[in-house]
C-alpha cells in the first residue's frame, strides 16, 4: 500500500501543513440600516475613532456610479479604529452589502467580511494559489486603499467573505491616515513580489510632490474626556484594547469546521452545549478561542435578532476594573444589557457584558481570555472561575490573569 506524506509549506522557515499561518483576527465590517445611530454607538460610546470615510461613488468607474446609486441608499463607508491599525472596524449601510453580494445567499449576511492577519505578504500570494488549488472561490487579491492592507477575499462554506492580510497602515500621534493621494499604490491584482517598503513608499510620494501629512483626521471635539482611566482621562471610563473573538451561528457547522480547520488551520479547543444546540470553539492562537460557532437554532432560542448570524463580537477592554466601569457608563446612558446569553456561549471568559448595537449586532465585552499552554489545552471546566452575582468589585487573579497582549501605544 503506498502512503502520500502530507504537504508541507515553507512558512518564514518553518514546515508548516498550509502556506500561512493566521496570527490574529484583523479587522471585519458591519453592513447597518442605521448607520449615522451605529456611528455615535462605536465611536462615542463604545471609543472607537473614525480614521477615513469614503464614499462607494468615488470608488467606481463613471460610468457605473448611476447604477450603484440606484443599489446603495448611503454611499458612505466609514473606517473606524481602537488601536494604530488604519482600521478595525468598517461600517457602511446594508445596501453595501448587497452590492457587494454579501447578503446574496443569506439575507442574515449583514458582515461584509472576517479579517484575519498573516505573518508576510509572502504569505498572502501563496495563499491565494494554495485555496484556488482546494476548490475555494477566491473573490479577489490585491492592496485595498484606505488602509493599505495587502490581502486575499475567499467565500466560506456560509458565504461569508473571508480575507487573509499582511501589513495594516498604523496612524501615529497626529492621527492622520495615508493622503489619498498615495492610493496609487493600491493593487487590484496578485502583486509582483518583492514589493517596496513602507518607507519607501513614503520617499516615492514625498519624490511626486505629495502632501504626505495632509491625510484625513478626525473630529473629536464634541467627546469630553472626564474620566480617569488608571491615570489617563478619557471620555468613557473604560478603553477597547482589542478586537475579537467574533461569534458566528451556523447551519453548516461540519462543513464550517472542516473549512477552518482543514483549510485556514483553526483548532477546536473544546465544544459545548446549550438547549440542545452545539457551540465549538476554535483557536489560531494562545487565546482560548479567536472563533465560535453555534448552530442557527439556538439564535431563537435565546431571542436574539434573526436579522444577522453573527452571534457576537467580543472586545476586551484593559482590565477587570474598566469593565465594572463599562457596564455602569451603559446603564447611566439609556442601555439595557442582554442578560439571556449563557457561559456555555463565552468559555475562556469569565465576567461579560453583552449589548446590542442599533442594529441588533450583539457585543461582547470582557476583560480575561484563557489562555493556552504549549500542550494546546484548555483549563478543565472545574478550575475555571465561578461567576457571582452582583459582581465582586476585585477578583482574586488567576494563573493567567493580565497575561494576553499588552495594548501598544497610550490609550488616548
């Protein structure tokens, strides 16, 4: 009997069994009806900051802008941040979405894509022809301007738009992002490598003439930083240090797992249940988990909204302290949490806080993840941490507590 050894890919010098490995979960975008109420959410209440916005017309050719205007009822796309990443979060109307086909198979679509971050833009291109060779439907590949992010768009099992990326745009201390005018640099096909440097990209621009600090800022002024946050005044007394876990439902959850898992290279950490339903969690990482889904039926059962199958959108925030502080400036500004969602459906987390944006998108936020050990397994359920009502105002830490990624840069 002859055997075939598994494939093995070069990655940065080390064998790997795919041509990449997923570091992180990047960035992703909601399509909303309510976008103008989904922007003072995410920016004035929640913190994140506006770092471009652009509109879809600008983006076409002439000749197509009358017919996308007749599809898109808002043409705006509004690029938003918690960090130096140019973006984290991209939020656009929900007729964006359908331009971009993103509702086309399932009207409960409403994300117009999962973001995941690579090590190289090596890794990108080879990417790219690893999926085509497996049967996956490659949307596109290229360099998208804003944000400058050299990636692969691909379809997953649920049509979901996946994107794998290298080389986010960071926005300094003047928080102004890339001039338009150095779009040039943006590519709509695989790019030729190597490719130029950042810096050099810089010298190249300043070499045509360009303004390279007159790109977009934002306008802050009207958000009174009144609350010391461990020293720092800002003006909600908690800061989002980090993106992620997003929390998907499912119909297609053996199809879904072996997409990610045999394909992009997550590993199930552990699954559980709840009503009968089955949750799996996956990690690409340390963190217990980076990715979760649920099967589609427990959405109604715990009367969430049917419009959208992203179950949830998980944001830390900087400490145990912060969060207790979230949850009060929520309440005091009119938001009522949704206390219907389980610990079977955040494992690896202990205290959360969950609220729906105006569109029903549920957030997630928390303070701890679990982490991982290098045998890759996860704490046992009976050395976790109880969680008590009413919420003690200090914890006693645990073996990893505060031992995720420290946030880079000030928080303000």
């Amino acid at each position: 009997m002859t055997t075939t050894a598994p494939q093995q890919f070069d990655v940065g010098g080390v064998l790997l069994p795919r041509p990449f490995k997923i570091r992180r979960f990047g960035h992703f975008g909601f399509n909303l009806d309510r976008l103008d109420d989904a922007v003072t959410f995410y920016v004035d209440l929640l913190g994140f900051r506006v770092t471009d916005e652009m509109s879809i017309l600008d983006e076409v050719p002439p000749e197509a802008r009358e017919a996308v205007a007749k599809v898109v009822t808002d043409p705006r796309m509004i690029f938003t941040s918690n960090s130096a990443d140019h973006h984290a979060m991209l939020l656009a109307h929900r007729t964006f979405g359908t331009l971009m086909g993103n509702d086309r198979v399932a009207g409960d679509n409403t994300l117009s894509q999962i973001t995941w971050q690579v090590g190289s833009l090596q890794e990108v291109v080879d990417a790219e022809k690893y999926l085509r060779e497996r049967g996956v439907q490659v949307v596109r590949i290229g360099r998208d301007m804003p944000g400058g992010n050299w990636h692969v768009y691909f379809l997953d099992p649920d049509d979901n738009t996946v994107e794998l990326y290298y080389g986010m745009e960071q926005i300094g201390w003047d928080r102004r992002s890339r001039p338009r005018e150095m779009h040039y640099r943006g590519f709509a096909t695989a790019p030729p490598l190597p490719q130029m440097s950042e810096a050099a990209e810089l010298q190249d621009a300043a070499d045509k003439g360009i303004d390279i600090g007159s790109g977009w800022t934002p306008s802050e002024t009207h958000l009174k930083e009144t609350h010391d946050v461990n020293g720092v005044l800002l003006a909600r007394p908690f800061k989002v240090t980090k993106l992620g876990p997003i929390s998907m439902f499912t119909e297609r959850m053996e199809e879904m797992l072996a997409f990610y898992t045999e394909l992009l290279g997550f590993e199930v950490v552990e699954e559980a249940e709840h009503l009968g339903q089955r949750i799996a969690y996956l990690r690409s990482g340390t963190e217990h988990h980076s990715f979760v889904l649920a099967d589609k039926a427990l959405r109604g059962l715990l009367g969430l909204s049917e419009h959208t199958s992203c179950l949830s959108m998980g944001m830390e925030v900087g400490s145990y302290s912060q969060l207790r502080a979230a949850v009060a400036h929520l309440v005091d500004h009119g938001h009522t949490l949704v206390g219907t969602i389980p610990p079977e459906l955040h494992l690896g987390i202990d205290y959360a806080a969950h609220l729906a944006d105006p569109d029903g998108h549920l957030v997630c936020l928390y303070y701890y993840m679990e982490q991982l050990g290098w045998d890759g397994k996860p704490r046992p359920r009976d050395q976790r941490r109880t969680v008590t009502e009413p919420w003690p105002e200090t914890l006693e830490p645990l073996s990893d507590t505060y031992a995720d990624q420290t946030f880079m840069g000030p928080l303000g």
